[in-house]
C-alpha cells in the first residue's frame, strides 16, 4: 500500500524536473506526467513522479489532517 502526501514545488529543473519539498524535505521529481507545474503549485509524488496537481487549499488540509492525527509530522507550507 502507498501512501501520498501533497509536496510543494519549490523549484523548476531541466527537463521536465522540479524540486519538491515536503515538511522541509527537498526532493527532485520528473514532471513528465503533468503540465502546468509553477512554483508554489501542490503535486502528488509517487516513486519520484509527480501525478497530478492538487487544489491548494485542499493540499493544506490534508497536510493539516495528517498532523493533527500523528500520521505525519508534516505542516502546511504556507506562502
């Protein structure tokens, strides 16, 4: 079983790649499966792939309902 929680693009890369972060964990991801990735945008990771992009207001209140249950220790990360 997977379990995905929504990353933050914190960076654009070359060839369709991003930096994401995810309670202050930067990773680099293929943006190769979705468009219009900007900075600031929420993406859901799998496997290195980012798979779609998420509403932002909904990204925070997942990351917010995560937290609030000791399922994560990840925080919104609020602009």
């Amino acid at each position: 079983m997977c379990l995905a929680l929504p990353a933050r693009v914190v960076e654009l890369s070359a060839d369709d790649n991003a930096v994401v972060d995810l309670g202050g964990v930067r990773k680099q991801v293929s943006l190769a499966l979705v468009e219009g990735i900007t900075v600031g945008d929420y993406v859901i990771v799998h496997v290195g792939f980012a798979l779609t992009k998420l509403d932002p207001e909904e990204a925070e209140q997942t990351l917010r309902t995560f937290a609030e249950a000791g399922l994560a220790t990840v925080a919104p990360a609020l602009p």
